[in-house]
C-alpha cells in the first residue's frame, strides 16, 4: 500500500465525478499517497472506478509507483457537500455543461474548507464564466490534464480573470509535487493549447485520409516515426530551431518559412467535414487496427511508459 503522503500541503483530496478523467486522476492521487473521497451520484460509479484502477495499475507500476492495496485509502460519498467538508484540494471533473459546473461549484465553495484548492479539469469552458457562481472567484483555476492523467504528465494550469495568483501557484506546486509537468497559460483560449495543437493536427490528418492520400494507418505510422518519435524530445520550435542550422530560427523563418505559408493557405481552404461518407471511411478504416480497445490502450500505455522510462520522467525510475 502506497504510504500516506503530504504533496505541497495537500493529503486529503476530494475528486468529483467518476468518468475517465476522474478515475484516472483518482488512481495517481491514491498511487502518490493521497486520501481520495470520490463523489459522483450514479448507482454503479464505485465498481466502474474500481475497475478503471485495477486497469490503470500495472502502467502506474511501470512508471515506478506501489500499487499494492491502491484502494485502501478511497471512499465513496455521493452527498458532494459532505465528500468536500474537510479535503485540501478538490479536482472537478464534471460534464462539459456550465450551468451544471456553476452548481457544482457553489456546493463546494459553500461546504469546503476556506483553504481548500479548487481546481477544474474541464477540456474547455473558462475558469472566468464557471467562477461567475462562486462567492470568491479568485479560489478557481482549470487543472487541464491530457488525458490519461495518470499516465501523461501534462497539466494546463489556466487562470481565469479573478484568479489570484495565490491559488495558480498553489495548485502548480501540487500538481509538481504530484509528479506531473504544469504549465501555466498566460490568458484563457478556448481549448487551451493541448487540444487545438492536436485539433488542428487532426483536421490534415482527417482530410489525408478522407482525399485517398493515405489510409487511416498509414498516416498514423507516418507520424510515429517521425515527428511524433521526434516531439517526445524537441518540440515544433525547437524542431525548426535546430532545422534553421547554425542560423537557427532567423535563418529557418525566411527560407522555409514562405513555403509554409503557401502550404497553410492551401490547407485553410481545404473543406473537411464529418459528413456521413467520411464518418464512414473513417470508422470502417478504424477496425484495421486490429485488437479490443483495451488491448490496443494497453499496447499504446506500454510505448508510452517506455519512452517516458527512456526519457527519466517516471515517478520513481527502475532499474
């Protein structure tokens, strides 16, 4: 059984909601140490988030965590004012609606303690309209994770406008002392950054596929073995910085640069749609890959723990 832990002041955490996000952050909360009152008020939500843990362990194992006895320190409270009165750091995780994580929120800020974090994983709706609830609007910030949060380091720290500082740099200090990698935005952007990088990926990729270039498996093959392998160490900036030579991105910029722009114009006016047909293409091509979806998840968390052992970003490295 993971000791009991202390993370940046934080032992006891409340996690509400118990869908993906939430089960995965409740499986690193507890594999870290930490005390997890999960809230959620669906009948079955305590076998499905123990089923989801049992399936997370062996990759929480892979990056360096004990496993053993996971569960010994996770309760279950659907009354979301009592699982709040006496956690440190609530991590909400609610459906993307905002009137519904307005509600949510007035209900925590009116039973947990004057000095608990408020952080929300919400994928999109600003920190800046769902603390418009909230008597003390400065107490919220987005927790962003790239899902699966226990396994990906990010986190995408996003103050809203109210937000104190004080509680951005709480909840960065936690989430370090958690073992995760935050980063905090400088102004609010639908979708943070995270999701648009990877929307905007996704749109060539489904128009690629969808004009007959390539197929679904294909594209993916292409992009592991180049700028996926190469983004796990250098990132876009880097990756042209380091492609400009000796001049770097002032030499970069001005010759390869005009090429691009042409390149973005043609993809700009590029019509991709999800209409019926490229739903079609797309699902039917996505049985190629062959396997259940846990065993292909399975296979992509084993790669990607591996790359991540590969790079010295595990909780506690194995030999």
């Amino acid at each position: 059984m993971p000791e009991q832990n202390t993370l940046a002041g934080v032992r006891r955490v409340t996690v509400v909601g118990g869908g993906v996000i939430g089960a995965s952050w409740t499986a690193l909360f507890l594999a870290r140490g930490l005390a997890v009152t999960l809230s959620d008020p669906q009948p079955d939500i305590e076998r499905s988030v123990r089923d989801y843990i049992a399936r997370a362990a062996p990759a929480l194992d892979g990056l360096g965590l004990d496993t053993a006895g996971l569960t010994d320190r996770l309760t279950f409270e659907a009354d979301l004012a009592a699982a709040v009165r006496d956690t440190d750091l609530v991590q909400e995780n609610g459906p993307e609606r905002l009137e519904l994580k307005q509600r949510i929120w007035r209900t925590i800020e009116d039973n947990a303690p004057a000095t608990a974090i408020f952080a929300t994983s919400t994928s999109g709706i600003p920190a800046t309209d769902i603390a418009e609830a909230l008597g003390e609007p400065g107490r919220l910030v987005v927790g962003h994770p790239f899902n699966p949060p226990h396994l990906v380091p990010l986190v995408e720290v996003v103050p809203g406008r109210k937000t104190s500082p004080e509680a951005v740099e709480r909840a960065s200090r936690f989430y370090t002392a958690l073992g995760k990698k935050p980063q905090v935005l400088r102004k609010e952007v639908p979708g943070f950054v995270a999701n648009r990088l990877q929307s905007a990926i996704f749109r060539e990729c489904v128009h690629l596929v969808a004009d007959g270039v390539v197929t679904e498996q294909q594209l993916d093959d292409i992009v592991t073995s180049s700028i996926g392998l190469r983004w796990a160490v250098a990132g876009p900036f880097l990756t042209f910085h380091l492609g400009g030579g000796e001049g770097g991105l002032a030499h970069f910029l001005p010759h390869l640069g005009v090429a691009m722009e042409h390149a973005w114009k043609e993809m700009a006016a590029e019509h991709v749609a999800f209409d019926d047909e490229t739903v079609t293409l797309l699902t039917e091509q996505a049985a190629d890959f062959g396997g259940t979806i846990d065993q292909l998840a399975e296979r992509r968390d084993q790669g990607q723990i591996a790359v991540m052992r590969a790079l010295g970003e595990t909780y506690a490295p194995k030999d």
